[in-house]
C-alpha cells in the first residue's frame, strides 16, 4: 500500500517535472510576474502584521494554537509549523526593511549631492545640466514612495482601532516634510529640506531593520526548539528491517532505532541498547544521562556514541518538546505588569507629542513668522518622540528571558509571576522528592565487635536480593556503593510483618526490624541500643541484621536529603527567603530533616488537600509566597501560591495548576529562577528609564529650548538620535543573556556547572 502511494507521487512528481520542463521558457515572463507579484503580496501581509503588534500579543494563547492547527494541518506536527510561523513572521519583517533601507538609501544619494545646504556645509559642488533641479524633489518623490509609504500603511489600522502610536508618529514627520517640500517647489520662495526628508525615511528604516533583527534573534527560542527534532526515522518493521519514514507518519507504539549521533524523533521507552543522550536542549542538564532499557527518552534529545532502539510512547503535539514549545510561546506572548506600563507610556507619548508639535509650531511661528524653521522643528518633535525605544524596552527583554529560562530547564506560563519570583519573602518546598530523594536508604551502620561494616552489609544484601521492598533496595544500593558484591542466597523466605530470611555460604540470616528480634527472642547489644535510640530519636528506622540466631548489626533506615537541598536552603536565606517545608510525615521525621537543612518554618502530617492552608497561613502574614512541589499532589498549593513552581516534571510539562515548570528534578532551579527574576526585572527597569527619560530629555530640546545659545536638531539628526536609543536600549536587553545563573558567589555556596548561557 505504502508503496504504491510512493510510486504514484513519484511519477506525479515526474510528470510535474516534464511539465515544468517543457513550460519554462514559454512562460518565464509570466513566473517573474507571478513571483513579483507574490512578493508584494508578503510585502503587504508583514506591514499588516507588523500594524497589530498589540493584537498579536493579546490573543489567546489556545486560539493562536487552534488557528496553528488549522493552517498546518498534521504536517510535522510542531516541528515545520513553528519553524515557519513563529519566525517567519520577524524574519520577513527584517528582510522587508532591510531591502527597503539600502534601496531608500541608495536613491538619496542623488538628493544628498544635488542639495545646496549640504554642498554650502561640506564645500563640494557637483556639475548642473538642464533638468538637474528637479533631481531632489523626483529621488525624493520615489523614496518616499518607496520607503515612507510603508509607515504610512501601517499607521492605517492604529488611526482605525484610534490608538495612535509609534506608527503614526512617523508617518506626520514625514508626511508634513514631504507635503512641505513639495510645495516649496511650486513656491519657491520657501526652502524645501529634501535632503532632511530622505535621511529621515533611510534612518526609521534602518531603526526598524535594527528592531526586526533584534526581536527575531530574541524570540528565536521556539524555532531553536522546533529544529531539534529530526524530520525523518528509521522505523523497524516487525520483520526487523528498517525503514525511513517522516516524523510525522510515527505512531504510538511503532519501534525505531536511533543511531550513534543521531536525534531522538519522539518520546519513547529505551527496549534495546546502552547509549548516553544529551538533554540539555531540553532539560537544562550540562551531562549526558545514560540510557539503558526501560529507561524513558525525550523527543529532539542527541544520542550519543551507542544504538538505541526505542518504543515510540508519544508523537506530534504530545510530545514534551512540543510542550516545551507551547509554553515558550505562551511566555513570549503573555504581557507582564511592566510590558502593560510601557505600552501606556507609549499611548501617552503620542498625545504629548502631537502637544509638544503644536505648542512647538506655534511659539515658532510667533517668533520668526512660519516658514521652513517652523516645519523644522515641527517634524524634528515628531521624529524625537517616536516610541521606538519604550515599544521595545519590555517585550525584547521578556523574550531573551523567556529563552535563557527555557535553556535551563524553566519552562514560565504565566509572564506576572515570573516578574513576582524576585519579590519573593518565602519559599515552601514539599519534602518528598523534592528536598529529599523520595527513597529510603543507608544513613548509619553498626555492627558488634569482630564484624566488619563491609561484610555485615554484604551479607544484608545478599539476603535482600531478591526482595523488591524499598528496604531491601535501598540496602542493595548501599551495598552497589561500596563496590560490594554480594554472594548467592538460598531458600529465600519472605516472614510477613517482619522481615526475610535467607541462607547465605551455610549460615541461616534473617534482615528484619524489631518484630523480628522478638520472634527470633534475640537479645540487643547495649551498643547496638544506643545506636537504635539515637536513630529513633531523629525520625530514622532501624533494621537489623541477625546470623544463626547472633545479633550483629543495624542498619539505620532514612529518606535521604538531596546533595542540592543544601546549597538551596543557603542560597535563598543569603538572598533573604525564608525557607519552609510542607510534608505529610511525622513531626519527629519532618524536624529532624529541617534540623539539619536549616529550614525556618515546618509545616508537617498535612493532607494532601489541606497543603493550600498552609500557604494561605504565610500568605496572611504578609508574606509573599513560592510554593514548590511535585505538580501533581500539590496542586491546591501550587495554584494557591502567588509563584507556584511544579519541580520534577521532566515529562509532564503540561502542568496547569503551576506557574512555572523545572523540567529537571533539581531544587537548584529554583534559586536560578529567582535570580533570573530579579535580572529581568533589573533591565526591564533600565530600559524603560532609559526610553522615558530619553523623550523627556530629547522633546524639549527638539522643539528648540536651547534655540538661544544656537543648539538646534535637524529631523536627519533627530531621527539619528531616536534611532541610537533604539539600539541602545536593544543592546542592554541583550546584555541579559550574560547573566550568570550557576549558583551565584554566595558564603558557603559551591557554584553549579549545569547552568547554559543564552546563544
């Protein structure tokens, strides 16, 4: 069937060949046309586009991805559809305005020479001929028709939605220049300033291929994340060849093989092959993680140097890269507090503009008459105080934040509480699996003289060998440790409530706690006594190891504190957190666990669905609250919580009752997640400072303030300088990817190495 399906595209695709082929030349005129044609078509779309930055951002995040679907259909799932969506639409923006620039810029050089002003300045003149006078305002009419129309296009739908901004703003300055100077011509008595009106179109449109190129490398984190999946896999038939199929044509279930080097093309379970695979696209993590069979695999991650044959468990959307990709983009598109601000602020800076033009025009006009100085200072205010630099102080910053965060394992849904995280005054963690391991294992040993710790724990483990209880692993574990192996065991029995027993090189061992002392009526060493209180008095189980009927040695049994629960709890009392744990243990395990982590407030032997009370009880303190838990359990608190953090979600990035995602299970991250926090919020600031105070600077001096003392801006210089806070305030978003999110220098902090830099 399938190759059948192959044969008949083949040919069609053969025919269409020929058919190409033999129509070349007969209608090569008609394709260039068709092709400049579709070119102005794509032109008009991005101008569209680019006139409803405001409508983009605000729609919501599942139409934008019902209407995704729609327009992709099931090609590739999320891999072509963002590929072409999601960049396609900054990058067209780019290439438009940089192609538009160095045409714009090359028809004003005819103007620029033909200018006397310019030739009186610089002291050059260039030849005259009959009709020479008519270069400036002709070069002048095409660039602006050229280059200035295109703003004009797309300051229609701001007048029609009657939010005047950034858009409109341009189209006056030049609108008001080009009308001036083209009366002039019929008027010759006035002076036109074409030369100011061509440089002034060239300098917006360079501002703009800046701004295009900027927010494309910014938003790029989606696109990055789309080209880590491969388009093709070699699918494995049940007769075990292999066969390259698109992506996209894998089911659940279908069985493939990765090859050394290769990508992963889909979620799945490893069932053949060792191999070590590079997450750190996905999950943060700077090491390979080895993957052997049973272990799970993620889509878009690289194998390493061995084979792998993977069961396929999820494809297309529900893949977690897929997942990642929805979350980076709802990020991107979600507005924070800050962002709503600044789109105020440049709603506003138009009024004060088109104010500052006309107090401007008259004060002007009453002191020198109206004539060409007028205009001047007219067109200079209206340049100066286009909100380029406030239009992109905040959303450049968001979308570098939005993919440094992903690169390190933070996937933000919600824009408000990433921007919250820096205020953060406290910070609950769910025990379990998150400050510790979520396994028991060997804490402490004790043996009776005679008994060497290395044999009593070898010879536990070869009794426990073939127990699947938690005890019985964690002793193995312990045992794995140590480099230990254990001898064979035989006539394995399981004594129900108290322990197993087991006959190991001739000896009859039992492993057991102390239901089984008391069956066997064995007597405890007074040492071994001690060691049992101390354990019970910091919340640990003890086990003991009993051979032919002689006590000789205990284990003492505990949910092992994580390495990084303890570089955490430093880390976020040295930025001034209060740390609390939420467990639903015993008060005597929880204190001894907060003893020695140094947590501050301990909330134990909480129901799952009494977790939220306990954040509300911080949260009625006055307290600003971070909840961190598994996702799952800890819903309630983690939607209760003004920062719900869901930790330990490798897989499961669909978490809708968190506010941010760690995909990797490290409680490291939420250190780095403050600290991104508080960076973010730190430019954020920066740029907004930087492009209000800008325009409170630059508006009074573009209206003619210091006229007196002879400083006066010309609309090219004007243009200059709204375009340098452009670029400015561009770079210093930027700068936001330096920031450096290993653990910072803190007292008695180890800095960590997993932490990736934005590219």
């Amino acid at each position: 069937m399938d190759e059948h399906k192959d044969t008949n595209e083949n040919s069609s695709g053969g025919e269409h060949q020929q058919d190409d082929s033999s129509h070349q030349h007969e209608h090569g005129e008609h394709d260039e046309s068709v092709a400049e044609s579709d070119e102005k078509r794509v032109e008009q779309e991005l101008l569209e586009e680019e006139a409803h930055p405001a409508e983009e951002s605000e729609t919501a995040p599942h139409e934008q991805h019902e209407q995704a679907g729609h327009e992709e259909g099931h090609d590739h799932g999320s891999h072509e559809g963002h590929g072409e969506g999601h960049s396609g639409m900054h990058e067209g923006h780019e290439q438009m305005f940089r192609r538009r620039f160095f045409v714009s810029t090359l028809l004003s050089i005819p103007v620029l020479l033909y200018s006397e002003m310019l030739q009186e300045w610089l002291g050059f003149s260039v030849p005259a001929f009959p009709g020479s006078e008519w270069i400036n305002p002709a070069f002048a009419v095409i660039v602006f028709a050229y280059g200035g129309v295109p703003f004009l296009q797309m300051a229609v739908p701001e007048l029609k939605d009657r939010s005047p901004g950034m858009m409109t703003l341009i189209s006056m300055a030049i609108t008001v220049a080009f009308v001036y100077s083209l009366a002039s011509v019929v008027f010759p008595t006035q002076s036109a300033f074409f030369w100011e009106l061509v440089t002034l179109i060239d300098i917006m449109l360079l501002g703009h291929w800046i701004e295009m190129r900027s927010v494309r490398r910014a938003s790029s984190a989606v696109d990055e994340l789309a080209k880590l999946m491969p388009d093709t896999a070699e699918r494995i038939s049940d007769d075990g060849d292999t066969e390259e199929v698109p992506v996209s044509e894998l089911s659940e279930g279908d069985l493939v093989l990765v090859r050394p080097g290769a990508s992963v093309p889909a979620d799945g379970i490893v069932e053949e092959g060792d191999s070590d695979v590079e997450e750190s696209m996905i999950t943060g993590e700077s090491k390979p993680v080895s993957k052997e069979p049973g272990d799970e695999v993620i889509g878009g991650t690289i194998n390493g140097d061995g084979s792998l044959r993977i069961r396929v468990g999820a494809t297309g959307e529900e893949t977690t890269l897929a997942g990642i990709m929805r979350l980076v983009e709802e990020a991107q598109q979600s507005k924070s507090k800050t962002q709503v601000l600044a789109d105020r602020a440049a709603g506003w800076l138009f009024y004060v503009a088109l104010g500052a033009a006309v107090v401007t025009a008259i004060a002007w006009t009453i002191a020198v008459s109206f004539n060409a100085t007028v205009i001047e200072r007219v067109v200079t205010v209206l340049v100066i105080a286009c909100p380029h630099a406030l239009g992109l102080a905040i959303p450049l910053v968001v979308a570098i934040n939005t993919s440094l965060a992903a690169r390190n394992g933070m996937l933000v849904r919600d824009r408000i509480a990433m921007e919250e995280a820096r205020n953060l005054d406290a910070i609950i963690f769910d025990k379990t699996g998150t400050l510790t391991e979520g396994e028991h294992g060997v804490v402490d040993m004790a043996t009776v003289d005679g008994v060497d710790e290395d044999d009593a724990l070898t010879l536990a483990a070869a009794v426990e060998s073939d127990s699947e209880h938690m005890i019985a692993r964690a002793i193995r574990e312990a045992a794995n440790e140590q480099d230990l192996t254990a001898p064979d065991a035989t006539d394995f029995e399981a004594i129900k409530g108290r322990g197993v027993r087991a006959n190991v090189d001739g000896n009859e061992v039992y492993v057991g706690g102390p239901n089984l002392l008391t069956q066997l009526d064995s007597e405890i060493p007074a040492h071994l006594q001690r060691f049992a209180d101390e354990a019970g008095q910091n919340a640990q189980t003890v086990v003991y190891l009993v051979r032919d009927s002689e006590l000789i040695a205990a284990f003492a049994m505990a949910d092992v504190i994580r390495e990084e629960s303890f570089r955490v709890v430093d880390a976020l009392h040295d930025l001034g957190i209060e740390v609390a744990m939420l467990t639903g243990d015993s008060q005597d395990v929880a204190n001894a666990v907060a003893d020695e982590l140094g947590i501050d407030t301990v909330f134990a032997e909480v129901l799952p669905e009494d977790k939220d009370e306990k954040v509300q009880e911080l949260q009625n303190q006055g307290k600003l609250v971070g909840m961190v838990g598994d996702g799952v359990n800890d819903a309630p608190a983690l939607t209760r919580a003004d920062v719900g953090i869901a930790i330990g979600s490798g897989t499961d990035v669909a978490v809708q009752s968190a506010d941010v995602i760690l995909v990797q299970n490290n409680p490291m991250d939420v250190v780095r997640l403050v600290k991104l926090s508080k960076a973010s919020y730190r430019k954020m600031q920066e740029n907004i400072v930087w492009a209000a105070g800008y325009n409170v600077f630059a508006i009074p001096l573009a209206a003619g303030v210091l006229a007196p003392i002879g400083i006066l801006l010309s609309p090219a210089v004007g243009a200059l300088l709204m375009s340098l806070s452009t670029v400015i305030v561009a770079i210093n978003a930027q700068l936001l990817r330096r920031v450096d999110l290993s653990i910072p220098e803190l007292p008695g902090v180890t800095p960590s190495t997993s932490a990736q830099t934005a590219d």
